[in-house]
C-alpha cells in the first residue's frame, strides 16, 4: 500500500495547489513515524496586496487502508478565486483518486471541472466533468468483465442538453444497453 505521505503528494500534485503552503501541509501531517490514525494541518497566508491563500491537507490509515486529501484556496484582491483539490484512497477492495477545481475570475465569469476515477475487484469507473459560463460536459466509462457502458453528455445555453450512451460486451463489440 502506498504511504500517507506519498497518498497526501499524489493529491496535492492533482490539486495543483501552492508548493510552499502544501509542502507545509505534507511536512505536517507525515510523520515519520507513520501508524494508524489520522493526521492533518491548515496553512494560511496573506500579502500586503490583499491576496490570501488556504491550504490543507490530511490522511487516514487503518487496517485496510488509508487515503489522503488535500486542496487550497486562493483570492485575489481583485476578488478573483481559485480553487482546486483532490484526493487518493487504497485499500483491500481498491482505489480511487479524484481532483478538480474552480476559476471565478473578477469579472465574475466561472469555470471548473473535476476527474475521479476508481478501481475495485469488481469494475472501474472513469468520470471527468467540465464547466464555464452557459456550458458544461460531462463524461463517463463504467466497466467490469461482463462489458462497458460510455456516457457523454452536454449542456450549453445555445444547443439545451445533448446525451450518447455506448454499451459495449466483454468482447468489446457495442450491443443493445439493458
């Protein structure tokens, strides 16, 4: 099983967050001497100019497994805010991962999106999702030895809503969804 430390880094990198406030938050809640239980920190600062910055992180282990989660948050003194986080579990029955973010700009526009995947003895999932102003688009594969499903959806003010499914068998030719 991968380490806390390595589970909080393989976060914070997907997060994209602050190196130096993150590096804190990896110092901080990996120990050396790692045993089970929880372990976590909050590191916040602000300039002269008005801009602030939040990162945190954290981690869990048990007998099974454990995971890590971190993310950051800035603000700009024109109001600008970026956001982005992500987290990484593993266990006896698999792992997952998940990171994304959001960009509200001063002027108030937003964008963003988010991309999880997971992984057990029974099937996968792999979702990513996307979004600004008067648009969005998600899309999504499930599978498992008996087959696949693909799902891809979008939305834009213009167009209203559009969606496409694919089932595929365990050879992988596409077949009739159930």
């Amino acid at each position: 099983m991968t380490t806390r430390a390595g589970q909080l880094r393989t976060a914070v990198k997907l997060a994209g967050a602050s190196a130096l406030a993150l590096g804190l938050v990896v110092a901080a809640a990996s120990p050396a001497a790692a045993g089970p239980g929880f372990r976590g920190a909050v590191v916040t600062g602000e300039d002269s100019a008005g801009n602030k910055a939040r990162a945190r992180g954290g981690c869990v282990r048990g007998a099974n497994g454990g995971g890590c989660a971190g993310g950051a948050t800035t603000r700009s003194a024109d109001g600008a805010v970026n956001h982005s986080s992500g987290f990484a579990t593993s266990g006896d029955r698999g792992s997952a991962t998940s990171y994304g973010g959001f960009t509200r700009s001063a002027d108030g526009s937003i964008s963003g999106g988010r991309n999880t995947n997971v992984s057990t003895e029974r099937g996968s999932y792999s979702g990513s999702t996307s979004y600004s102003d008067g648009s969005a688009e998600r899309n999504a594969t499930w599978s498992n030895d008996q087959g696949s499903a693909e799902v891809s959806s979008s939305w834009s003010r213009e167009d209203g809503y559009s969606r496409s499914v694919t089932c595929r068998d365990a050879s992988g030719e596409v077949v009739a969804c159930p």
